[in-house]
C-alpha cells in the first residue's frame, strides 16, 4: 500500500497558515497562484503560472505572480529548478520522498525529475568532513534525445528536427 498523500486542501491550509506566520494577508490571488501552482502536473515557468492562475482569478497579475513565487518556495511547498536559462522553472513539492535529481532534454526542454537518493547521503558525507551543514544541494545532468537523433522526432517534447 503506497503512502498517503495529504490532499490539496490541507496543503492548502499549511499554505494559509504559512502566509499567516509571515505576517501576509491570505488573499483570493495568493490562493489562486497557490492552486495553479500544486495543481500543474509538471515543471512550469512564471508566465505558465500566471496562465493558469487567471484561469482560476483573472484578477491575478503578473506582479503578484513573482512576488508570490518567493513566498511559495520559501514555504516548501514549492521549488525552484534552475537549468542555467534566463528564466527559472518551478515545480510542486508532491510526493518526492527522496533526493530529487534533474535531467534536462537540451532538444526539447523538457525536465525529468528522477529519484537519487544517494545524494542526500552524499551530500551530507562531504559536507560532515568538512565540519560543514549541507544549506542545499542539487544534481543536474543535461542530455540530447535519441529519439530525436534516430527517428527526427521527439515525442516528449512536439520537436522535428
């Protein structure tokens, strides 16, 4: 039997009460970003954010969607992946009970998250040799699609080459 996983609204309610911690108000916007946010089903970028969160309030701005991306990963519930573009991805913070490792199609874009647990392990072994407290840690690899290269086309991400 798999674990449990909390349903959305009682995340939603750790998400309140975060804001309510902090000293910010719990407004209808926050909640709809909040809501776009843990309910996309993969990586997305501020702008698909911002897309989805009008789809649920069209009052959202874009101002209030990156002031509240901060809030969001401070909270944990959501977190930031960088891939050394000029923009950051995000993801919600579901059901990832290990070291979460990133591979990145360089063809289509496309993220992969994968479980390595054995990085949390290492981090934590170099970081104690060092007499030193593991802040944050993350391994990425990037790769090209052999799909792409055998066939010309990437199912994963719509491309042709």
């Amino acid at each position: 039997m798999e674990p449990s996983t909390p349903d959305i609204e009682s995340i939603r309610e750790t998400f309140k009460e975060f804001l309510t911690s902090k000293g910010l108000r719990v407004t209808n916007q926050r909640l709809a970003i909040f809501d776009a946010a843990y309910e996309h089903p993969d990586h997305f970028t501020a702008e698909d954010l911002l897309e989805r969160a009008r789809a649920i309030d069209d009052s959202v701005s874009r101002a209030t969607v990156y002031r509240a991306l901060p809030i969001l990963t401070e909270s944990s519930l959501i977190r930031e992946v960088d891939i050394g573009r000029d923009f950051k991805y995000y993801m919600a913070n579901k059901n990832a009970t290990t070291f979460q490792a990133q591979v990145i199609c360089l063809d289509c874009d496309k993220i992969f998250e994968i479980d390595a647990p054995f990085m949390e392990w290492y981090g934590k072994t170099v970081a104690d040799k060092l007499a030193l407290q593991v802040e944050s840690q993350r391994l990425q690899v990037t790769a090209h699609c052999n799909e792409l290269k055998a066939s010309g086309i990437c199912e994963r991400g719509g491309k042709k080459r």
